[in-house]
C-alpha cells in the first residue's frame, strides 16, 4: 500500500507541476516503499527520478534533507545488492 501511496504522490506531484523538491519526496517515498518490499529494480529506479529532481532543486536546506532521505534508501538497496560475506 506504501507504494501505492508513493505512486499516487508522484503522479499528483507532477500533473500539478509542484516545485522539484516535493516531486523528489514523492520519488524518494516510492523509492523506500519499494524497497522495504525488496523490489530493488524499481526502487533504484525511483531513486534515479528523484535524483534528476533533486539536482533541480536551490534551496541549500532542502536539498541538503532530500539528499539524506536519498542515501538512506540508496544504503537499504545496495545493502540488499552487496555480495554476502562470512
């Protein structure tokens, strides 16, 4: 349902042109909902969108935030993809 969520915001986000940083949240949401639900194509896949939008964005201090939103899921997808050590 998360996901679903996040979609809905990406799809609103864009088709009322919000500014960049609040169509990045929408990604980034859809980004960790995806992978929480281990679907690590998709939410790498959303993390490249949100990026796109976050380079757009000028304020200094939500950049700043996105960006930290950003690698934590970045940090929950390329855990998932590290090889496994013992």
């Amino acid at each position: 349902m998360a996901l679903q969520f996040g979609q809905k915001c990406i799809r609103i986000s864009e088709e009322k042109n919000l500014s960049p940083y609040y169509v990045g949240c929408a990604y980034e949401a859809a980004a960790r909902a995806a992978a929480v639900g281990k679907d690590y194509g998709r939410a790498t896949e959303y993390l490249e969108a949100a990026q796109k939008h976050l380079d757009e964005v000028t304020d200094k201090d939500l950049a700043r935030y996105l960006r930290i939103e950003l690698d934590a899921v970045r940090i929950m997808v390329d855990k998932e993809d590290a090889p496994e050590t013992r």
